[in-house]
C-alpha cells in the first residue's frame, strides 16, 4: 500500500522581500530637500513668493493660475508644519521609489498632489487659501499601505489587513483636538485618490509582480500505522499465579 502523502504551497519570496533600491534615499532626501527650498522662499518672501506660491479656488479656477496648484505643496505655514509633514514625506518616499521606481515617487506623487489641491479648494470658499504638502504625503500613504496589502504574500490577509490597519490608525489618525487650520479634507482626498492609484498601479504591473513570487511545494508523507502481530501481544505478556 502507498504512503498517504499531503502537500502545500509555501511562498519563499515576493517584490517586497527584496530591499528598496538606493534610490529610495536619494528621490526622498532631494524632495525633502526642495520642500524646505520652496518654504524659505515662501517664508522670506523671496521674488514676492508669498503672493504667487499659495493655491485658492479664486485664484486657481476664476483667474486661470493653474501652477498654484503645484507651487503650495512647496508652503508651509511654519517650521512646525514643514517638520510633520517632511518626516512622513521622506518615509514613505523612501519605499515607494525605493521599490516601484522614481515615476512614482517623486513624479506621480507630484503630479497627483496637484489633482488632489484642485479637488480639495472645488469644496472651499473662492477666499480660503490651501498650503502644504500633507495631500500628497496622505496619497503616499494610501498608495503604500495597498500595495503592501496586495504584494506582501508571505502573510495571510487577515495579517497584512491587521498590519495595513494598524499603521493607518497610527500614522494618519489625528493625535491632537480638531484644529481648524488643517484641511483634513486634502488628507481624505489625498489618501482615497492614492488607494485608487495602487489598484490601477497594481493592476498594470501584476505580470512583474507576480514574477517576483519565489513559491515551494512542501510534501510530506502519511505513514500508516504499524499493526502489531498478535503473537508480540502474547511475548509481551506477563502471567501471575
């Protein structure tokens, strides 16, 4: 008779085990580096900064000023509103160029963050300016966090969602009372636009991807119990008188 056997997959590898490509650490220290650029310029007023880098619905859709769009991700308010955002900027601009490339980090991250202002003063008054760089970081983070969810294959769902989730609260969950200076409305958009730009992202690369994948099939033999001779029962008796 045949040893039963049982066998199943193992995956030994995918395109997240490998290590960000040394790039990562370049696109995101010069980004960080240009975002500080671009608040000294705003800050100091330099060529009258203050007056052409900052984004309104007025400015940008009744006047036609459409490179505001752009030129606020590079404002900031502060020093304390350059810092919050730069440090999360440089993290998750570390993976994505790092593992997916510099088209999406820092290109598409840029070019997206002005798609991502536009939506965002559609919803303001003509008045209320909008700067900073915090839609981009939140489209960051809703890029990265679903492709790590879609990629990281070496762990069941239930522990990349736990994970994925996880990080969200943490990160992105506002840790101080509501502040009405923050457009926690350019972080919705930013984060919502940046999940749908992982799945069209993961969608056109799956062939490379799932290329990536390094799989094992474990089997692993069922061996059948050993019948005893009934003659051994009988040696291994002991009689009492």
């Amino acid at each position: 008779m045949e040893p039963a056997t049982r066998s199943w997959t193992v995956i030994r590898a995918t395109w997240l085990t490998k290590k960000p490509h040394g790039r990562g650490w370049f696109a995101a220290a010069w980004s960080v580096l240009a975002l500080i650029a671009g608040s000294v310029l705003y800050w100091q007023d330099v060529a009258k900064a203050s007056q052409w880098m900052p984004a309104s619905r007025d400015f940008v859709f009744s006047q036609g000023e459409y490179w505001r769009l752009w030129t606020t991700l590079f404002a900031h308010a502060d020093l304390g509103h350059l810092i919050s955002n730069s440090l999360l900027f440089f993290i998750f601009g570390y993976f994505l160029a790092g593992y997916f490339g510099l088209v999406v980090f820092p290109i598409t991250a840029f070019v997206l963050g002005g798609l991502t202002n536009a939506f965002v003063l559609l919803s303001y008054n003509p008045q209320v300016n909008l700067i900073g760089v915090s839609g981009v970081v939140y489209w960051m983070g809703g890029m990265w966090l679903v492709l790590y969810l879609l990629l990281d294959q070496q762990r069941t769902v239930l522990q990349r969602s736990l994970r994925s989730v996880g990080v969200a609260l943490a990160v992105f969950m506002p840790s101080t009372a509501f502040d009405p200076q923050v457009s926690y409305r350019a972080h919705l958009i930013g984060f919502f636009i940046g999940v749908v730009s992982a799945v069209i992202y993961y969608w056109i690369k799956r062939p490379v991807f799932k290329a990536a994948i390094v799989s094992e099939v474990i089997v692993e033999e069922e061996t059948p119990p050993i019948a005893k001779d009934e003659s051994d029962k009988e040696d291994n008796l002991i009689f009492h008188n």
